[in-house]
C-alpha cells in the first residue's frame, strides 16, 4: 500500500461522507469504512462489473437480520401502528 492509494481512497470516502451521507454518527462509521472498502475492492478496474458486486453484497446479507429497534411502532394484537409522538405511555 502506498501513500497516494490511502489518500485516494480518504479522498473519496471524505467526498462521500460530504456529498451523500451529510451526518454520520461516530458509533457507525466503521459501517460506513466498511461499505466504501467493499466499493473499492469491486470495482470495474478489478474485474468486477455491477452484477458481480451485487452478488457479492448479497452474499454478505444472508443469513443476517436487522437488527435496529423501532421506537415508534407499537402493536396491538397482529397490527402495527404508528405511535403518536404526542401520547404519553407508561414505562
């Protein structure tokens, strides 16, 4: 590894981390490292053509859930509903 191939991949991340993703939480940024790695490391350069890398996204998802809670839904025997910001509940 060289040092103009740090800074190029920096470079990007930094335009990508300005231009598409505006506000990124430091618990998560290592999502984020990890996602342009994967970009980087299939890339058309590399072989790699758009097809290839979405397999290769896929690949990674199986057998993975998400996992993030949702604060705003509530369910009331088999329905979900959206909770009313402005209700008061009992913790």
């Amino acid at each position: 590894m060289h040092v103009n191939t740090a800074e190029g991949f920096f470079s990007v991340f930094k335009r990508g981390m300005i231009g598409t993703y505006q506000h990124v939480e430091s618990q998560h940024l290592h999502r984020y490292v990890h996602e342009f790695d994967f970009r980087r490391s299939t890339r058309e350069k590399l072989g790699v053509n758009d097809t290839m890398q979405t397999e290769n996204a896929l690949q990674g998802f199986k057998g993975k859930r998400l996992t993030y809670r949702t604060p705003n839904l509530r369910k009331r025997g088999n329905v979900i509903y959206l909770r009313d910001p402005k209700e008061q509940h009992l913790s």
